[in-house]
C-alpha cells in the first residue's frame, strides 16, 4: 500500500532520529515527543490553510504557501510515530480502507 521508497526512508530516518535525539529516551518519551511533533506540524497545515483562504496577516502571506510541504511533513511524522510503536501501517491502512468503502453516506 505504502512506497518501498516511502518506507525505507522512514526506516533510515528512525534510524537517525533515535541516534541523534532519543538515546537515552524509552519507548514511550519518543512516542510522546513524536506525538508533539504531530500537533506541531498539524498547526502548521492549520497556518498554510489559513493562508491559502487569505485568513493570515500581511506578513504570513508575503511568505508563499507550502499547503503541500506541510502535509507531507504530517504524513512523515505519522509514519515515525507508527514506526516507534511497531505499527502494521500497511495492514492498518488495508483495513481502515476496507471500513471506509463499506460505509454508506
Ligand atoms: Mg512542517
């Protein structure tokens, strides 16, 4: 379901995190920091949505929009976070897929 590529870049990036910030860090501080670092970067798809509809002061505006860059990084964190806690992603996103189409609107 998810990219090889995708994948392997999370597992690099895990890799390099873990060395350089949670060394001395449990299972569960990394899973509560990377949960912050969620929050963060879901504020900032907040910020570009804000500029995208003109709902920004002047000089957030006069920064551009990266609406894009923004939802990649809450992709990225969400798979690091999946990734502490030994997450299926793939089988995770196979079911929740199969839920959502069954539902009726
Ligand atoms: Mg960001």
């Amino acid at each position: 379901m998810i990219g090889k590529e995708l994948l392997e870049f999370i597992e690099r990036e895990n890799k390099r995190l873990n060395e350089h910030f949670h060394k001395d860090d449990s299972k569960k501080e990394v899973a509560l920091l990377r949960l912050a670092k969620l929050t963060e970067e879901v504020g900032e798809v907040s910020d570009e949505l804000l500029k995208s509809f003109y709902y920004a002061r002047k000089h957030k505006l006069e920064k551009g929009n990266n609406l894009d860059i923004e939802i990649a990084d809450v992709i990225i964190v969400t798979l690091l976070l999946a990734k502490n806690m030994n997450v299926d992603i793939d089988k995770a996103l196979r079911e929740k897929i199969k839920n959502i189409e069954a539902r009726e609107y």
